[in-house]
C-alpha cells in the first residue's frame, strides 16, 4: 500500500493489500505474534471489548459500526495498542498525522479482531473451567483422610 500523506482514509482502504506505509515506514500488516499480544493486552483488550459492544449496539440500532470512532474517543487505548501491536515507541505514534494513525489502527484492529473478540475470551473460559476443576479436585483430594 502507499503512502498515506497525501490521502484519504477511503483511498487508503480501496487500496486494500496488507502492507500499509504511515510516517515514511511500511509496515507488514499480519495478525500478531505472542510477545505482541502480551504487550497489547492491557490497551487491546479494553479497545476491542468496546468495539465489541459498538458492533452490538450498532446492529440493534441498524447502522454499521464505527470504527474511527472509537479510535478518536480511546486515543491512549488506541496508541498503546498500536505501539504494541507494531512495536514502534509510543512517541513516534504520536507524532503522526491523525489519518496516517488511524490507518494503522483500523488495519491492525482488522487483522487481529477475531483474536481480541472471539478466541481470547474462549481461551479465557476454559482456562478458568480448567482451573475451577482444578481447585475442586485439590479440594476433594485434601477433604479425603487417610487413618
């Protein structure tokens, strides 16, 4: 994808592909790895419960959600998450323009919402059922008395 500078979010979209450039730089936009998730899992998760609720909200209300919205309404989520997210300091973030940001963001949000809103919170799940089964056979095992 090209630089986006001198465009519009809408031509940035078009464009499509998974290679975006934002403040001189290319980034290979792909869903992230694991240190990337652990770092972004404070702001991401928090950014991605919300669009979550948007997308709910927005289907009750018929509309599409939005998405920019978001971004403009949470600005430290979205930057923390970003910076996690593409492992650039959370100062150069800042000093991009505001189109250049949120085309990074959406991409990124685009590539890694599944992850964030659907396989996460299952993980989560069952690993607290995995725990809770746990803790109750400890209990039971503890319970028992030997003579």
């Amino acid at each position: 994808m090209g630089d986006t500078s001198n465009t519009g979010l809408a031509e940035v979209f078009a464009a499509g592909g998974d290679a975006i450039t934002v403040g001189g730089e290319s980034f290979d936009v792909k869903p992230a790895n694991l240190g990337q998730i652990a770092r972004a899992l404070k702001s991401g998760s928090v950014l991605f419960s919300l669009w979550k609720a948007e997308q709910e909200k927005a289907k009750a209300n018929g509309r599409k959600p939005e998405l920019l919205g978001l971004i403009i309404n949470y600005p430290d989520h979205t930057l923390n998450t970003v910076a996690a997210l593409t492992g650039k300091p959370r100062e150069w973030l800042d000093g991009l323009q505001l189109d250049e940001a949120a085309a990074l963001a959406i991409r990124l949000f685009e590539v890694n919402l599944d992850f964030f809103t659907n396989r996460l919170p299952m993980l989560m799940e069952q690993f607290s059922a995995r725990i809770e089964q746990m803790e109750k056979t400890i209990k039971a095992g503890s319970g028992a008395s030997s003579a």
